[in-house]
C-alpha cells in the first residue's frame, strides 16, 4: 500500500482561502505537523511517496486535488483555481513512474480531487466550487469504462465535497450537518457533531486517520468499534484543509 504527498511549499502561509477567515500560519508548526502525518501514515503500514515539491505553489500540499485514482487510472485533474493549476505536472510525474495509465481533464473542464467521493463503485462528485460539469462529464466517461458510477452532488456551504462528506470503512457518509447542502444524498448518513471530525482517511477496513481537533466525533467512532489514529493538523485547517487533502493513497 502506497501513498503519495508533497511537503508543503515555504510559501504556505499565502494558500487559498474561501469560505473561512485568514488566520496566519505558522510555517514551521506546518511541517512538522506535516513530518507528523507522514509518520503516522508509514506507522500505519503505509510506504509514502513523495511528488516533487512545488515550492512556488503556496497550496502544493493539498496534494490530493491534482489527481483521482481509480484501478490503474490517474486521472490527473485541472484545479478550479488558476493559482493551483501548475500543481498537477509533479503528480502526473510521480504516478506515470509507479506505472499508472494517465488521462486528463481536459479545458473547461475543471475538476479538484478534494471533490471526489468513492466507495464500492459509486463516485460522488461535488459541483459548485472547484468542479464544474464538463470536468464531471469527462470523469464520467473516463470512470464508466472501469466501472465507476459518476453521480454530481451539490456544494456550496464548503470548499470541496470531501470538506463535507467522507466515508467510514462500511460506507457510512459521515458529515457535519450545518455545512452538508444535501445529506439526503446518501442512505447512511452518520451526523458528527463537530466540523473536523466529518474527515476521515480510512487506513485499513477498521482503522480511520482524523484530526486531532474533533475528539468528540473520536469518540463516536470508538464506539462503533473503529480504531482511531489522530494527527494534529491545525497549520493546515486554517487554509480549509483536512486529512484527506494531505495523501493520495493508491490501493493497486
Ligand atoms: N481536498 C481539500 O480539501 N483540499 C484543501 C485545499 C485547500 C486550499 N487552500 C485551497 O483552497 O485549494
């Protein structure tokens, strides 16, 4: 099991931010919350590759908008953001050197990996922010040939759809109502009560990596018999970034 991330650019303190007020980061507590959270990752049986820096890309880290993986497919994405654009060379580098087929989203088409939801064959796809409908329709038509069933779902209250939604091991779509625009979408929805713990990075199929900021949803999580690792990722949080923008993991 391998997981790609890319260290944060000295830049950081400039990244992105959209609906949350800026607070300055601290670049340093930065990367060591970000040599923590690759630790944690390797503790937990995962071999970490690094895409080559992209120090003048402030958001560089988020490295899991630059790409969706599905099978033996990176579908390398055309971030919303003109300023994160230069992002995905390094990543198509780094998957085309493990072996990966690449495709791309391709103008106007836009599409941000934080807003790409799988689970057992369903992709949800968050529409509103960063991912328009061409870039959707061409994830669409690249997915359905491997199996993958594209369904769009509103975004507004948030950056991505993943800053919203994300899945427990069981497929349980864990999200925290106020800033959820549709949780009728989902069957299983499981509500959290605080905003950081709606992220989870699944580690194997009882194990969830989540924020350290949510030790109430933690607790939840315990008591439906999931292992939960926690990561400090404050720096990150303030630049409306979570678990999940951190690491890709590719299961193949
Ligand atoms: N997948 C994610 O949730 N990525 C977070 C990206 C945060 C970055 N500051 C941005 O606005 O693009």
């Amino acid at each position: 099991m391998r997981a790609l991330v890319r260290r944060p650019s000295p830049r950081m303190a400039e990244g992105l931010i959209t609906h949350i007020a800026r607070t300055p980061v601290d670049l340093p507590l930065a990367q060591r919350q970000w040599e923590a959270y690759v630790a944690a990752l390797r503790a937990e049986g995962w071999e970490t590759v690094e895409v080559a820096p992209a120090d003048d890309c402030p958001d560089a880290a988020f490295v899991e908008d630059t790409v969706v993986v599905y099978g033996d497919l990176a579908v390398i994405s055309r971030p919303g953001a003109d300023e994160r654009k230069p992002e995905t060379a390094g990543t198509e580098e780094a998957l085309r050197g493990l072996g990966y087929r690449i495709a791309r989203i391709e103008a106007p088409g836009t599409l941000d990996g934080g807003d790409v939801l799988k689970h057992d064959g369903t992709v949800w796809v968050g529409l509103g922010g960063r991912t328009n409908a061409s870039g959707l329709e061409q994830l669409a038509a690249l997915l359905g040939p491997l199996g993958g069933r594209v369904v769009g779902v509103p975004v507004a209250k948030v950056l991505h759809l993943k800053s919203a939604v994300t899945a427990l091991p069981d497929g349980t779509v864990i999200g925290y109502e106020p800033l959820v625009d549709e949780p009728a979408t989902w069957d299983a929805f499981l509500p959290v009560p605080e905003e950081p713990g709606a992220h989870v990075v699944l580690l194997d199929d009882r194990s969830v990596l989540m924020s350290a900021n949510a030790p109430r949803t933690a607790r939840l999580f315990e008591e439906r018999g999931l292992r939960v690792v926690t990561v400090d990722i404050s720096e990150f949080e303030k630049l409306e970034g979570c678990v999940t923008c951190l690491s890709v993991r590719l299961r193949g």
